[in-house]
C-alpha cells in the first residue's frame, strides 16, 4: 500500500480493510558505520541513528526470558505527536533525505518476466547487508520505499542500512504464492551473488507474511535467510516441521510485532505460535513485542529497526 491506503491500513481503517481481512482469514490456517558488536555478538552491529526519536518507550511488561515485551503505545502521542499531518507525513526531525542520493527505481528477472523494485544503498556493487521489505495486500514496492508515513519508520530503516553499506529493497511482485515467492527468491538470489556473506535479512509487513513463510520453507531461499520480521503478521504452523526446529539444524532468527488491537489478526495467535517455537527448540532466537493498545499498522510504525537487525545480526544473521 503507499499514500492513502497504506495510511488506512495503519489504523485499519476504509474500504481496503475488508480485502484484507478475507485474505488474512483464509492464510491463517559494513564500512565504517558498522560497527563492533559486544564480546558475545556473532555478527557486526549497526551505529546509532535518531535512537532518542525511535528507541521503544515504557516496557510495561517481560516476560520469557526477555523474549517477550509488551510496550506502551499510546494513538494521540505516537501518531498525532510525531506526525506533521496525522498518518500522511512525519515531522521533519524525524526524517532525513540522505539516502535519495544512492535511490533508485530498478528492476529485476524472475521467471520470465521484469518486475520493479526500489532500491537504496549498495545495489550496483558489493553490499554488507540486504534488507528487504515484503508489502501486504493491496499494496506496491512505494509502501516500503515511503520516507514520511509510517512516522518516518521506513526512512530509519533506509538510513540505517545505507550508512552500514547495505542495500535496502522494497520489491513489486506478482502474488502471496508460488510465483511470488519464486520472484523474492530470485532477487535474493541477485544479491546473495554479487555479496557473497552478506547477511539477508526479510521483513513483512501484514498479508506479506505469507510471502516470509514460504521463503522460510523454501530449503535454497532459507540457505539465504538471516532473519525474519514479522510486522502486523501471519504465522505458519508449518515452520515448526523445518529443518530450522530440528536439533542441529539452521537457525533463522524471528521477530514478530504486533498490536494488542489489531482488529485483522489476533495478537494471541501469534503468542501461541511464539510459545509453540520456544517449547520445541528451547533458547530458538524469536523475539515478540506488543504493542498495548496498538492496531494492525501500528509495528511497521513503531518497531526499532536498529535493535531488531542488531539483534539478528548478535543471533548469527
């Protein structure tokens, strides 16, 4: 979604809601700026970027170990308060262009076929990191390329991966089936290429959590995979049958986000499939933060890029 029906469906709000909804229903079933992790990260870390602006407020609640957060989200501070138009345009403060000088509109092949994308950073030559933002129903690659709804979300994540030498992308692709999971693949597989080692790390956004699954059970695009982020999203049952929850086996991060009041998706479904990971691998990297109070767009707005991709990166992204 980009311009106003992203904006609606971040409060789940006018016609396309309904869409939506059906479809969920039926799915349900790094130069200098990356830097240094601490002593027991696998991996680098990426530097402070408007952390103060960004960083989660009150943490009302933990539990599992830390795994589990529930943090304070309030609609007239988090979205009246830091936007200059509600749900249409961040403050200024919030935002910062740089990353248009390394922007683009690009393409990519896949099955015969030339689809678009955009891309920020290190997308000519050798990248450090790929981020990839997958849009949900009804949506386009503009969604994740938006530098001013979502207040100014996308436009950290951007900054932050093009500072650290990585190459942000936010895709068009066909469908939530086969095809479109053949089309992620193959841009990833692109990428994986020309930076071999490069940590892949696949975030998405709503209905394109299908997208994240399939990839995830997918055995040469989840050879790419270094983490997963799940904002305002699916589950998938069929996950815990990998070989990522078998002993031994690889082990993709997860991060899921989620509003307490997303009217789409009920955030208990996804704590049963959080607890279900945690109970058939014990210590499996999965984090879970909800927001109290929060609607179905509320985690693309509102979740902390940085932490999130550190994190992964600490936990062998």
């Amino acid at each position: 979604m980009t311009g106003r029906a992203a904006s609606r469906d971040e409060n789940s709000k006018g016609p396309a809601r309904g869409r939506i909804l059906g479809a969920l229903a039926a799915a349900l079933l790094l130069p200098a700026l990356l830097v240094a992790g601490p002593a027991n990260a696998a991996g680098p870390q990426l530097a402070p970027y408007k952390d103060d602006l960004f960083r989660y407020g009150t943490i009302l609640e933990t539990k599992a170990d830390g795994a589990f957060r529930v943090v304070d989200y309030d609609e007239m501070r988090d979205i009246n308060g830091r936007d200059e138009v509600p749900e249409r345009k961040a403050q200024r403060k919030y935002v910062s262009l740089k990353t248009k000088r390394s922007e683009d509109h690009l393409t990519y092949k896949a099955g015969g076929r030339t689809l678009k994308y955009v891309g920020a950073g290190a997308t000519k030559g050798r990248a450090s990191l790929i981020v990839i933002y997958l849009h949900g129903q009804n949506g386009t690659r503009f969604q994740g390329a938006d530098d001013w709804t979502f207040g100014g979300n996308f436009n950290r994540v951007k900054n932050l991966t093009v500072a650290a030498g990585g190459a942000y992308l936010s895709p068009d692709f066909s469908d939530f089936e086969a095809t479109g999971t053949a089309e992620i693949k193959a841009l990833m597989q692109d990428y994986a290429a020309r930076s071999p080692g490069a940590p892949i790390v696949v975030a998405c956004g709503s209905y394109g959590g299908k997208l994240c699954w399939s990839l995830a059970r997918d055995h040469e695009a989840a050879s790419m995979i270094s983490g997963l982020i799940l904002l305002g999203s699916l589950n998938d049952p069929g996950f815990l049958k990998t070989a990522a929850l078998k002993k031994g086996g690889r082990q993709i991060p997860i991060f899921i986000g989620h509003g307490s009041r997303d009217p789409i998706i009920d955030w208990k479904t996804q704590q049963a499939f959080f607890d279900s990971v945690r109970k058939k691998s014990p210590g499996y990297p999965i984090q879970f933060v909800l927001f109290q109070n929060g609607n179905h767009g509320t985690p693309i707005r509102m979740t902390d890029w940085r932490e999130t991709l550190n994190w992964i990166l600490a936990n062998g992204g």
